[in-house]
C-alpha cells in the first residue's frame, strides 16, 4: 500500500520544529560494562536555530542525533520535536516522523548505480505524492549547485559533489528538522567550507531548524549556538552573535576545547 506524504512546493518550505530534550539518557552494554553515551542531558533548540555539537569521539554527539531522529532508542528522557513526541513512537509511527527529518551523514550514502537525480529522488519512491518526484528531485540538484549533473553517476562525482546530492536528499520532504553528522569530515577545508556554507544558505532560505554534530571549529563557527558535550553530557554553551569577527568566534571556540 503507498502512502501519501505532504506537498513539497519548493516555494512552501516546511519550516522549522522546535526540539525539546529533558533528562535524555542512553547506556550500551559492552564486553567491558556498561557505557554510558548520554547521562541524562536537557537542550532546547528553537524552531529554526541552527546549532553546532561539539565534542570529543565518544562524547555523545552521534547518539543525540540518533535519537532526536528515531534512529535508536532512549532509555530514559523525552524528545519532542514540533508536534512529535518521539520518545512515545511506536515503531509503526517512527517512518512517518523520520520522513519530515533531514539526514546528512559524514558517509554519502549514495547508492552507485543510480544517477544524481534518482538518488535524490530515492526516499520518496515507496510513496504516492502529489507532484513529480524527478522534477522536485531536480530543483533541488540546481539548489546545490549541481544543475546539469543530474544523469551523473556517484563515481563521477567529486567528494563534495557528492556531499551536495546527499544534502539534496536530505531536502526531499521538506524536513522541519535537518541533522547533519561530520558532514564535512570526509571533505578537505575548502570542500568543507562550501557545503557549510550550501547548508546556512538553504537553512536560511528554508526556515529548517538544523543541527550539526562537528569536530571542525570552522563549521561550529558557522552556528548560531555551540553546544559542548563530554562523557555524555553538555559541559558547555556558546552563543555566537551575528555579523562578529570570524577569528574572534574561533578563539571563544577554542577556549571551550582547553576548558574541556
């Protein structure tokens, strides 16, 4: 049976979900006990904000994104994201949430054989929608850049090319909420940079609410807010104001690293 999803007029962009976390834990049993990969932490993000995660490998940062988009589980805590209380989906409920959320991963994900435009197009396929997914596949290709390369092959595209039909995957169903795992970090600076860049603009254009998940400093430098974490918690909060000095965001960014 398809299943309809709603209408994905560039022109009417989703807008962004507020995400309210309270008390949110998780735990994985090891060979070696029990690790605890968040302890029970507490973060809202206003609709629309755009905000950086940073932190060591292991501090949280993957888990948290994980379950704000019902990819795993919580042990304890609540997530609510817009209208959405995901931490009380069933698993029949979960694909209908996921299908408002964007996911870009440091991994492209593509699927080689296909071409750029039919990877974009790729989520939408199982379901009925009332517009074309291949021309809706194809605006957002010229979104990012990538207009004329839609019969391209994964293989014949650059990293960040790449990255860009990934992103423009990720904007298929309009999410409210877009979440974005090191989606720099197989991209060298430069590449880097400019898919920073693609992702403030369309979140601008867009209204998405998004959440990056980082180790690079210029990335979080790019937030609205930089959130901390270590040994799953939050040890740490920046506000970046806007229209201020990039080097001066950085040094306050690279403080927080000593501190932590």
């Amino acid at each position: 049976m398809q299943h309809s999803v709603r209408s994905l007029d560039s022109t009417q962009p989703g807008g962004g979900a507020k995400v309210d976390i309270e008390a949110l834990a998780k735990r994985y049993a090891t060979d070696g006990g029990v690790v605890v990969a968040l302890a029970g932490i507490s973060l809202t993000v206003a609709s629309g904000e755009l905000i950086a995660l940073m932190g060591p490998s292991g501090s949280g940062k993957s888990t948290l994104l994980h379950l704000v988009g019902a990819m795993d589980a919580a042990d304890e805590g609540s997530v609510i994201v817009g209208e959405y209380e995901v931490t009380k989906l069933s698993r029949r409920e979960q694909p209908a949430y996921r299908r408002q959320i964007g996911f870009v991963f440091q991994r492209f994900h593509l699927l080689p054989a296909l071409t750029a435009l039919d990877n974009v197009a790729a989520p939408l396929l199982p379901y009925r929608t009332d517009f074309d997914k291949h021309s809706r596949a194809a605006e957002l290709l010229c979104a990012v850049g990538l207009g004329g390369r839609e019969d391209a092959l994964p293989s014949e595209l650059s990293g960040g090319q790449q990255q860009r039909v990934a992103i423009a995957r990720a904007l298929i169903n309009n999410p409210i909420l877009l979440l974005a795992d090191e989606p720099t970090g197989n991209l060298d600076s430069h590449t880097g940079a400019e898919i920073m860049e693609l992702l403030v603009e369309l979140r601008r254009q867009r209204g998405m609410t998004v959440i990056v998940a980082t180790h690079d400093d210029v990335v979080a430098s790019s937030c609205e807010r930089v959130v901390r974490l270590r040994d799953g918690d939050i040890v740490d909060e920046l506000d970046v104001p806007g229209e201020v000095d990039a080097d001066d965001v950085l040094e306050r960014i690279g403080r927080l690293d000593a501190a932590g």
